[in-house]
C-alpha cells in the first residue's frame, strides 16, 4: 500500500469543558453522500475521555461541516466500569441502528484502571443510549484488566468481534503501561460476547502491546490495522492479511505510511481506521501522543 498523506483535520483543544484536548481512537462512518462523521474520544482537563463526533465533506476531508457540542456518549454512572471514560471501539450499522461499541475506563486502587467493553445504539448517530450498565465483554482468563473491542462484523448470521486481551504491566521509567494482544471471538448475539476466543497476533521482538485492531474486507481476504508499542517508546501502526479472519501473518512493512520527519505525527502514528467513499480510500489516525493533538487523514495512493 501507498498512502498519502492529507494532513491534520482535526483538534479540540480547549473546544469545550468536555473536550480539552485529544481526539482519541478516530472511528469514521459515512453519515450521507455528502458527510464523514467522525467519533471520537475527547478528554477533558482530568483526562476522562466522552465520545463526540466531527462532521468532515466528503468531497474534501479537511474541511469540517460541524463539531458536537455535547458528548453522544458520556461517562457512567459512578461506580459503574466506564465512570473514568469511554472511548470508541467501532460503530456500525445494522438493521435501522446504529450500534456504538465502546471501551469504558475504571479507576482501582491496585493495578492502573481497568477497561472493559460496552454497547450503546442510536436511531440518529446523534444520541446513544446503552443497552446495559455493565459491559458485554467483560474480564476472563487471560484478561483480567483489558478486553476491548474495536472491530465488528455479522457474517453468515454470527457476530465477529476483533478485540484487544490484556492480562499485565509493562514498568517503563517507572510507570505501568498495559500489555495486550489481539483476539477474536464469535457469538450468537451483539449483546452477549462470551468465552476467550483466539489468539490472532501476539507481540514480538521489543514490542509488549498490540491492539487496536480495525479490520476490513479487501480483495476477497482481510485485512487488518493495529497499533504496536515498543519497549523504546515506539507507537506505530501495522498491518496484517488472513483468508479466514482468524489466522493472520503480518505485514507491518507493506502498510505504506509512517512518521512526519516534523510536526505533529513525527513520534508517533496510531489507531488507523479506513472508510471507502467515491472511490477513494481514506485513513484517520492519531498522531503523537495518542491522538492528543488530533486527527489526521491520508489517502490510499496505490490504485
């Protein structure tokens, strides 16, 4: 793949008093022939993350349409597994709704938080209501601290859900950073996501995370995008094919774009997420510091 880069679209610092900064986990869904909504997570001055969305022209991504006001989805009640934050998973359209997979964040006291899946719909992409206050993918064996999902597909009448599983803590400079790997399961139901499903890709070399898996349809096999972080502060994008969605080989050299030598995506590239439109094929990612400086766009180059 060849992509090329468009530029920074967007960045809420200091918007509102919900949206201080970052634009967290770009997720783009086609809104109309004319409109690219964007979801994501915008952290406030504690750094809790709520769910809102840019509108982007179609015809032209870096132009922006409008801006929510308010979160689509805020954080919940206290007490509950998403009261410090949620984040996007992925949004999809099925039936007459619109189903918002999102990963709710948990302050405890004795590991750094804890990260579980919910679900939330809506009727107009403007207002989510979830379908329940605890998650639909909660913690198992092998991923006491995170299970998040962040691809979902119905195929041949079963749910099939990419997710990242993680069961420890990498201490870099003194600090605890999470250690995942990717997994997918499948179910009879959107609401009921159970057992522990298959490993997919695992880390490797210097690397102890890898998550973020957006996965697509292309050219007959699939395709997926992850984000790999490295014991030496690396935090970049990759990719990998499989024929079956759960047998994988990677191929992080061939996904065509990385670092800026300057500016705000020169450290780090992170969470890409795809959307085809027109016959164009468009990448949203975040930059350095997971996405506290905003979104960016590129455009598959390759033909």
């Amino acid at each position: 793949m060849k992509w090329k880069k468009r530029g920074l679209v967007f960045n809420p610092r200091g918007m509102f008093s919900w949206a201080e900064d970052t634009a967290l986990t770009p997720t783009p869904l086609l809104v109309d022939e004319e409109t690219i909504r964007i979801y994501a997570g915008f952290r406030d001055r504690e750094g809790a993350c709520r769910i809102g969305f840019v509108d982007l022209d179609a015809a032209d991504s870096l132009k922006i349409k409008r801006v929510s006001e308010s979160p689509v989805l805020d954080i919940g009640e206290p007490g509950s597994f998403d009261d410090n934050g949620v984040i996007l998973g992925d949004v999809i359209r099925h039936d007459r709704t619109i189903l918002m997979y999102y990963v709710g964040f948990q302050l405890v006291r004795k590991v750094k938080f804890l990260a579980f899946t919910g679900l939330a719909i809506s009727t107009d992409g403007e207002h989510f209501e979830r379908v329940g206050k605890v998650p639909v993918l909660d913690r198992a064996d092998g991923a006491r601290f995170i299970r998040a999902v962040h691809s979902v597909m119905m195929e041949n009448g079963k749910w099939r859900v990419w997710f990242a599983a993680g069961d420890g803590w990498e201490i870099l400079g003194g600090k605890p950073f999470p250690r995942y790997n990717i997994r997918c399961l499948e179910a009879d139901s959107a609401t009921e996501l159970r057992g522990n499903g298959r490993l997919c890709i695992d880390v490797r070399g210097d690397e102890y995370r890898i998550g973020r898996p957006r996965v697509y349809r292309i050219g007959g096999r699939y395709v997926m995008f992850y984000t790999r972080g490295t014991t030496q502060g690396g935090y970049l994008a990759g990719m990998a094919v499989s024929d079956d969605g759960l047998t994988w080989t990677r191929r992080d050299e061939d996904i065509g774009i990385g670092l800026s030598d300057s500016g705000w995506d020169s450290r780090h590239l992170c969470y890409p997420a795809l959307i085809e439109h027109g016959g164009r094929v468009l990448m949203f990612y975040n930059g350095n510091d997971m996405g506290k400086e905003g979104v960016g766009c590129a455009e598959l180059d390759d033909g």
